[in-house]
C-alpha cells in the first residue's frame, strides 16, 4: 500500500509485482478458513501506519489462533 493510504493496492500494481521478477504464487482463501488472519487484518486496519511486533498474540486473538490450529470453521452464510 502507498505511504499514508488505506486503501489496498490496485489490480495494475498487483499485476506489475506479480510479472516482477519474484517467483510468488497467489491463492484465495475465504476468511472463515483463517480466521486469525482475518482477525489480525481488521486489528491492523485500527493501528497507525508502521510496522507493529508482537512477542504474544494480542489480546483476544489466542482463541481464534486455537480454534485456527483445530481446524474449526465458521459459517458462511449465502443468500440466494
């Protein structure tokens, strides 16, 4: 993301990086599947810009990482 910006990174940036040089690979993962990722993300999207370490998980993330490593997952719910 840009300095300052919220935003994520536009679909151009991402292909630019992509055909870079690197050698990466992209997958989807619904965020039921890693919910600690997603918990982590929408924490992030709260903090000021930088970089942030954690010697413990933050509070409230430790059961989520639980249920993550046992393999429970949470509902999806589709309207048709």
């Amino acid at each position: 993301m840009a300095e300052g910006s919220r935003s994520p990174p536009s679909p151009a940036l991402i292909r630019v990086y992509w055909k870079s040089s690197w050698d990466c690979s992209i997958f989807h993962v619904f965020r039921e599947v890693n919910f600690a990722a997603n918990s982590l993300a929408k924490m992030g999207h709260e903090m000021e810009m930088g970089i942030h370490c954690f010697v413990l998980p933050p509070g409230g993330i430790t059961g989520v990482l639980q249920e993550d490593r046992d393999g429970l997952l949470g509902s999806r719910l589709i309207y048709v």
